[in-house]
C-alpha cells in the first residue's frame, strides 16, 4: 500500500460544525488502530513514511489514521479563529475515534504525536476510561508539558504568513528555510513533505464556506500558483499567548501528564528549543516516566522519516 484513502468526519462547534479530514492506511476492519496526529501548521500526511515502516513490521492486522486537525489539510477551516483551540482538537478526535469504532471496533489504540499533536495525545492518555479505547501507548515527538516560551515567538513569526508559490519547488524552499529543525534530508524526502502542504491558489472558498474540497474528494495539484493549506488565522491566537498564559497551560499539561498510565516514548530532537533537556529529564522521573531518545543533528522537530528515527517507534509500538 503506497497511498493512503481519505476520508472525513463531521465534528460539532459552536458555529454550526465543520469537517475532519483524515487518511488511512493498512486494514480498516483492524481493531488495533494508531492515531497518528501532526504539529502546529503540518498535515497528515507528514506520517506517510512511518504509517509504512509500521505496517511493514506489523504482527497483525492494523489501522493507522492520520487526521488533518481543524484548519489544516483537507480539513474545513473553522469559521470563527478563536475556535482553534485544544477543546475543539480533542472533541475532533473523540468525534474521530467513534466514527472508526462504529466501521470496526477498537481494541487497541496507540497515539503518536509530533509537537501540537503530542499535546493532544497526552490530554486524551491522561483518560483511563476514554471511549472507544484509553491509549495503549504513547509516543511523544519533540513536546512536553513546558514548552519554551521563546520557541514559540519564533514559530509565531512565520505562521500564517505565507503567500503564493509559482512552483512547488519555490514553496519547498521557502517551507525548508523555516524548517530547518527538521534536520537533514534528500530532495525526494522534503519533496514530499512539502507538497501535501500546498493547495491551488484559486481555491479560496469565496463563499464563506471556507470548505477547500468537496465532500468525499481530494484536491488536485496540478499546476501553479500554491498557497500553503492551513488557515492563516491559526496565527490569531499564537500571537496573542503570553507567558503568563504559557504558564497556566503548562500547569494544565503537567497535570494531565501526571495522569498518564500508558507507556510513553519521548523522542528529542537534540537541538530542540522548544522541548528542553530539563523538562525531557523531568518527564522520565514522573507520570508514565517516558522512556527518552534523542536524535543528534535534528532540532524541533524530527519527522520520522529518516528510518533510524522511525525504527524507535516501530520497536515501541509493535515491539513485544
């Protein structure tokens, strides 16, 4: 299986609902599902090369899902920015995890979380009797309870500043000089994360609908201009966050986190400045006590697609 199927899932909000999309690869009828969930401005599709090397060493039948949050990908964008927050995310999954139990039951659910999508993961573990399933086990990518504050200000200079692209190797180079935490990769690798990134310019929802796709289908490539395919107005909210606002949150997270009983792996990247040395060491002394890997080379955040970081999580979650 060299492509995944998309999907989507109608989710509640206050201004009358919106849609999730999500991609699937592997079995649907699996009762094992791995929910797969990307950072701040990235898409599901970021987890092609690690839904793959899963599969590859799978045991048995498995589900992976990679959802597209609210405001990114193929999903709707919300119609009022001051909805994208980690309330919505989570009844976004929750919406997600009981339309998959409904097509075939889960048995076994795994979550792997890169930056925002960690947040997310450790907010629904920090449930022992979520429904359909509580998180079997976890993996954290490059996120913690504390996140540094100056991380953020960087990230908030160039979210939802994005314009239009003649080329998708222009919109490559403009995503690679903001992205260099990702750490080193060959042309085909940043290839393809970049390019479920991008979006037609034409397609600009006129009608308020803010729908970039119709029902049931993908959106088509083709040919330039591109825009980046998340909602500028996600930066509405990061550019407001203050410090005393971080710290509340932080206090929120820890608090999940200490509630956490799954296995959990944390991955660091060893030049990140978002997930410091002292909060990683501090998240394997208490909660699920995460078992730590850092990888050398890579900042904030390592994409999994380099299989020596990949193998890390394979072991984990299809490991004995």
């Amino acid at each position: 299986m060299t492509q995944p199927n998309l999907d989507f899932v109608d989710c509640a909000d206050p201004s009358g609902g919106h849609r999730m999309a999500y991609w699937q690869w592997g079995d649907p009828q699996a009762g094992h599902v791995v929910l797969c969930v990307h950072g701040l401005t990235r898409q599901g599709r970021d987890f092609d090369a690690l839904a793959q090397a899963l599969l590859a060493r799978a045991r048995g039948p498995v589900r992976i899902v990679c959802p597209d949050v609210v405001g990114r990908g193929r999903s709707d964008w919300l119609a009022d920015p001051a909805g994208y927050t980690f309330a919505q995310y989570l009844g976004d999954m929750i919406a997600l995890l009981a339309r998959l139990h409904a097509r075939a039951p889960i048995d076994r659910l795994d979550h792997v979380g890169t930056s925002m999508g960690g947040l997310i993961g450790i907010f629904l573990a920090s449930q022992p009797a979520l429904q359909p399933a509580a998180v079997s086990r976890l993996v954290l990518n490059d996120v913690g309870p504390a996140v540094e504050f100056d991380a953020i200000a960087r990230i908030s200079g160039y979210v939802g500043q994005g314009g239009e692209y003649a080329t998708v190797d222009e919109a490559a180079a403009m995503l690679a000089g903001i992205s260099t935490g990702f750490g080193p990769h060959t042309p085909a690798q940043w290839r393809a994360l970049t390019e479920p990134m991008l979006v037609p310019a034409r397609l600009r929802s006129p009608d308020g609908s803010r729908r970039l796709a119709p029902q049931g289908e993908d959106v088509e490539l083709g040919a330039g201009p591109f825009r980046l395919h998340y909602d500028p107005a996600l930066a509405v909210g990061l550019k407001s966050f203050s410090r005393e606002a971080a710290a509340q949150a932080e206090a929120a997270v820890w608090g999940a986190y200490d509630l956490v009983g799954a296995p959990t792996l944390l991955l660091r990247g060893a030049q990140s400045d978002l997930l410091s040395p002292a909060t990683a060491e501090a998240m394997t002394q208490r909660g699920p006590r995460a078992t730590l890997v850092e990888f050398e080379g890579v900042g904030h955040a390592p994409t999994l697609v380099d299989p020596a970081q990949s193998e890390v999580v394979v072991s984990f979650l299809m490991g004995p």
